[in-house]
C-alpha cells in the first residue's frame, strides 16, 4: 500500500514529462504522434473506484494539455479511456474473473490479456482524440490512417514499457 502512494505519483510525473519533452516532438511527417501517457491510466490497479480513474484521467490529461497547449483534447482523451475501461475489463475478465490486488499486466494475466487490453483501450484513446482534433468527418479516412499509424507505434513504446516493468517486478 505505502508503495502505491510513492510509486504512482512518481509514474505520473515520469510519464507526463516523457511525453511532453520527449513524445511530442516526435512526429513522422505529422502523421504519427505516439502518446504512451495513458499508461499511467492502464497501469492503475483493477479496483480502482470509477470516480478516482475519472479524476486521475482528468488530471493526466490536463497535464499533458498544458504541457502540449492543446485545450482541452487530452483531458477529454483520457477522460473518455478512464470511462471505457472498466467496460473493457469487464468484457476480458477471465472466467473466474478477477482477485484483489491484481495488476493489469503480463506478470498477472500474461501476453493476450494484456494485448487485447492494451490495444482497445490505446485504439480507443487515439480514435476519440484525433477526431477531436480534426473534428470533421470531411477527411475521415486519412484520419483514420493516422489513428492506426500512432495506435501503432504506441503500443510497440507501451509493449516496450511493459517489459521493463516485468523485468523489474520479477527481480524483486
């Protein structure tokens, strides 16, 4: 518990701060722009309270919108991934579903799980996000490409993330 308190600010910090000096000022031609901030919401354990994930989702994006001068599309972003993802977890849960203290990760549920629940919850984030930055449907499938283009890239930096995280928690 005490390590919770100390490890998730810090995550938060991190990864804001990764995307805002680093992340932001990658951009293949404007076409790709990964975002892997939303790990701090993907990373939260399962039982966290739907109020809280709202609130640390608002949060999450409000930093990075400051950071990025964006108003406002990362907040609603990341308002809408903190929304969708007790829906997603509630449709991948295992059979016998889930157990206290589980960690959305490979070391709990292994590679699939987290896939599938990585990739729909990123997929989902980028799809609200890049048409909120467009907002017309007139260019819809060139935004679509660039949706799967940064959802892509994404989640090779979140798969990335993800096994650093593994091989830290198997070292201890």
């Amino acid at each position: 518990m005490v390590r919770n308190i100390i490890t998730y600010p810090i995550q938060f910090v991190f990864l804001v701060l990764l995307q805002a000096v680093v992340l932001n000022n990658v951009q293949f031609s404007s076409f790709i722009n990964p975002y892997i901030y939303i790990l701090f919401l993907l990373w939260l354990p399962l039982e966290t309270p739907k109020a809280l994930l709202l609130f640390l989702g608002f949060l999450l994006g409000l930093s990075v919108d400051i950071f990025s001068n964006t108003l406002g599309m990362h907040t609603s972003a990341s308002i809408f991934l903190a929304f969708c993802r007790p829906f997603v977890l509630q449709f991948i849960a295992p059979r016998d579903g889930y157990e206290l203290n589980q960690q959305p990760g490979i070391k709990d549920f292994g590679w699939s799980w987290f896939f599938i629940y990585a990739a729909t919850l990123t997929f989902l984030h980028h799809l609200f996000l890049f048409y909120i930055e467009v907002f017309r449907f007139s260019d819809f499938f060139n935004t679509l490409g660039r949706v799967f283009a940064s959802w892509f890239f994404s989640l090779i930096i979140i798969f990335i993330a993800q096994l650093f995280r593994y091989n830290a928690e198997e070292r201890r």
